[in-house]
C-alpha cells in the first residue's frame, strides 16, 4: 500500500515504532457516533428483562476472546462478596454466542440478543452504566456511544479507550476482577461525577 488509513494515533504510533513503517505513510482518520444517536425518532425499542433491584450494566458486543467477556462472573461476585451490591450485566449476544456460555455466566449476565443499529440507544439508555473490559481494540465505538447517552463508562485502561475518552471513563485493569469491582463499587457507592 502506497498508504494506510487508521483510526486513532496509537495505531499509527504503533506501526511506526513496531513495524518501522514511514510516519509520513499513515495518516488519521477519525470515527464518530452514528446521527441515530442524535435524532431519538429514528431509535427502536429494545426489550431488557431487568432483574429488580440490581445495578444494570451493559455493553454492545459480539462474542470475540478479546471482548474479555469472561471476565465478568467474577466481577459480580466480587461486588457481591465485598461490595454487597447486586450487579447484572447485560449483552448482546447472538442465540449461537449464548448457546456457548455455561451457567455460571448466565446467572450474573443477559444476553437481549443481536441488535440493529436503531436498537442500540435504547438499549444503552436503559442501563446504569456502561462495561467496556476489553483488552485490545483499534477503535471501538462503545466509549463514543456511552459518552453521547451520558452514562457511566467503566472501561479498560488501556490506550485505545484512553485516546477517545480521557478523563471521562472510569479505568480498570482488566485482567483483575477485584480492581474492576473496586471501581463499580466506589461509583456507586461515591456517586463520582465524570459527565463533564
């Protein structure tokens, strides 16, 4: 290629330092939020059995291992265990995703299946906050999306999430459940602020 086309600066920095390619070849183009998100008629309803007096957490995902979507048994347990608070978090899984999943991640996650595009501000609007625990993305639009329908995002600290939202996200290492649950719990037992 004469030139590559990427989505955010740590991807250009990361083919310039790892893969010596010329800095002056990769230029940024950045992503946005879909106008859907602007404009509530064009938005469908999505239907979310919330489980009573449990705080709501979700995340637009398809099932990929670095989703790190296993993570998040024992991040319910822990808030449960340490925390007291009841946590579900809810997915949108398609039926042969969920078939996969084993009941112990059943018991603390949801799947409202595959969404449309239109489906996904319902969706978010109807959850507490939003989980992002990935560990490797170029560009996810779920940090943008959580930040356009003003919802708490609780997110891997990592550079991808870093580069989009700043100070905006509450960051964890997503590899360790205790310090995921530690940051849920101080959210929503502190009430922390991060809609700025």
């Amino acid at each position: 290629a004469d030139n590559l086309v990427v989505e955010l600066e740590h991807v250009k920095d990361s083919l310039v330092k790892y893969k010596g390619i010329d800095a002056g070849k990769v230029s940024d183009v950045y992503n946005n939020v879909s106008s859907l998100y602007f404009n509530q008629e064009k938005w469908r309803d999505v239907l979310v059995h919330k489980k009573k007096g449990h705080i709501s957490l979700g995340i637009v995902t398809r099932d990929y291992p670095h989703k790190n979507l296993s993570v998040l048994p024992s991040v319910a347990k822990c808030l449960k265990d340490k925390y007291s608070l009841d946590v579900h978090f809810y997915v949108t899984l398609n039926d042969g995703e969920w078939a996969g999943k084993d009941s112990d991640f059943k018991q603390c996650v949801s799947t409202v299946g595959a969404l449309t595009p239109d489906q996904c501000p319902s969706f978010y609007k109807k959850m507490d906050g939003v989980i992002f625990p990935s560990l490797l993305e170029c560009f996810s639009a779920t940090p943008l999306e959580a930040m356009v329908m003003e919802k708490p995002l609780f997110a891997s600290d990592r550079g991808f999430v870093r580069d989009v939202c700043g100070d905006f996200a509450v960051y964890f290492d997503p590899l360790d459940p205790n310090d995921i649950a530690r940051k849920i719990a101080n959210y929503f037992t502190l009430k922390e602020d991060r809609s700025s």
